[in-house]
C-alpha cells in the first residue's frame, strides 16, 4: 500500500488552541513587519481576526505575546515580547523533530 504520512500540530490548553501553524506565521509577521494591520495582511486575514487570535493566545497562555504603541507624530507599532519569543522558539523546535521524524518515515516507506 503507497501512502505518504502528513501532519498537523498545534498547541492546547484545557482544550483549547493557543499555538498552530496559523497563529505561529501571524507572530512571525508581527515581528517581521511591526504591525499587526500588516501581518493580518501578508497571513490573509482581515485585522480584527489576527487581534481575536492574539488575544485568544494571550487570554488562554495568561501572558502578553504583543505589545502595542498608539500611532502619533513617530507613528505606532507592535512588537512581540519575550513570552511570544519563546513560544515560537519552542513550537518550531517541536515542529523540527516531527518533521523530522515523518521524513524519516517517508523515506523508509519508499525504499520498500
């Protein structure tokens, strides 16, 4: 039987997401660009859905992953702070080794 294993990851507490694929491109946006306006745009998504799924990780982790300056005379911007950091930090260290792991497979599953 030919098949290739797939996967998807993210991270739970009580239930509910606080860290995927998704949400992990959109911290990383935040960071490359300084804006949240302009990460939503470079994920596809409008402004209002990339500040509820802020929000939603911030409320579900009890930390602060994006701090905010209101725009004025030298204009505004968001940055990500340590916690988001390290969070990232530690999903893609968790998305290496599965990765790793099913390109293992894959390649097993093909010499045979």
């Amino acid at each position: 039987m030919k098949y290739k294993v797939k996967f998807k990851v993210w991270l739970e507490k009580d239930g509910e997401i606080i860290m995927g694929l998704g949400r992990e491109k959109l911290l990383k946006a935040v960071k490359k660009h300084g804006s949240i306006s302009k990460a939503a745009k470079e994920v596809g998504i409008s402004y209002k859905k990339a500040w509820s799924y802020i929000k939603a990780m911030e409320k579900r982790l009890g930390k602060k992953l994006v701090e905010t300056k209101i725009g004025g005379a030298g204009g505004g911007g968001s940055r990500l702070t340590k916690e988001a950091e390290k969070l990232i930090k530690e999903f893609d260290k968790i998305l290496d080794k599965i990765e790793k792991a099913v390109n293992e497979t894959n390649k097993r599953r093909k010499k045979k």
